[in-house]
C-alpha cells in the first residue's frame, strides 16, 4: 500500500490474506469503501520510501527472553518481501516476472534486543544498484520508539537460472529499481 505522496508502509497483519486492488477493491469482492486510511508510521526514516510493522512473537526469542539473533534477518527477509509486494513490478512483464536474483551476502549489526511483543517498524531501500547486483539496506526499528535496533545490509545478484552465473541487469528492470531508490520519503 502506498500513500498519496508515494511512500509505501504495509503491516504484515493487515495483508496476511488479502491482496489490495485498486479502486478499494479486495480481490473476489465488488467495490468497496476504502475504510480508513492505513496506519503512518511515527516518522518515516529519511530516504526509505517504504516500511513494514510486525510484532515479535514467543517463539521468536530465546532463554534470556530476546529475540534470538538469526531471526533478525528472518526479519530482514520479510521486509523485502513486502517492498517488493509494494514495488508492485509486475506490469514490467518477462524481464521482472522471470528474472532470479539469489542473496550472496548479508551483514547485520546488532545495536539493541528486542523483546517479547515489541512492535517492529523495517524500514527498506535499495542503496545500491550495479550491473548485475543491488545492495538492500533494512532499518529494524523499535515501532513505537523509533529506536534503531538492528542495522541488515543484503546483496543480490541477477542470475542465469540454466548457466547459475551471473548476468546483467535488463536496462528497463535497472530502470524501475533506480526509480524505488530515489523515491523521496
């Protein structure tokens, strides 16, 4: 879901069965109100376009009662998820749709635990885009606080699903990515 300013911020429980359709439509269903405007976050983090929310649940921590530190980029993984169900890239046909981009490398540095139904904001950009890999920098923020708790770097590169090596990025897919990284918040 985006804003009327273009930002996007989707909370993984509103769209756990549901996809949003244009107009205020659910998929299977007739026009409907919109209903409210979703939910902002406290403060959109500068140059991230787009933010999802989750709570941190049981079995997500571990004996000190934290969250146990490989679910920080079970995070990570599904904040991108929803970016790219915001980004929405579909309409780019073959070249989107087809292409493999595998995760070669994810670093993470932890500033603080979280704990036990904390509410956690991932904010999402693409920082980087080369000519056959993008680098995607998440913000794990404390929901209600806004304080940082983790920082997650992960790169991807573009691969030939038969060859399994790399190849470029199509331009109209480099296109439309540089587009989602310079979008203002």
């Amino acid at each position: 879901m985006a804003d009327r300013r273009g930002h996007g911020r989707v909370d993984r429980t509103d769209v756990r069965n549901r996809r949003e359709m244009p107009a205020g439509r659910l998929r299977g269903q007739r026009p409907v109100d919109a209903g409210p405007p979703p939910r902002q976050p406290i403060a959109m983090r500068p140059g991230f376009p787009f933010s999802t929310r989750f709570r941190v649940r049981y079995s997500e921590i571990d004996g000190q009662k934290i969250v146990f530190n490989s679910r920080y980029l079970e995070y990570a993984d599904v904040a991108l998820s929803e970016f790219w169900r915001w980004a929405d890239l579909g309409d780019i046909g073959p070249d989107w749709q087809d292409a493999e981009f595998n995760y070669v490398r994810a670093t993470l540095d932890y500033k603080r635990a979280f704990r036990l139904d904390d509410m956690v904001e991932a904010f999402v950009r693409i920082d980087r885009i080369g000519s056959s890999s993008m680098t995607h920098r998440i913000e794990l923020c404390h929901a209600e606080t806004g304080e940082l708790h983790a920082l997650v770097e992960m790169v991807s590169v573009h691969v030939d699903p038969e060859a399994r090596k790399s190849q470029p990025i199509p331009d109209i897919v480099r296109a439309r990515l540089a587009a989602l990284s310079t979008r203002d918040s």
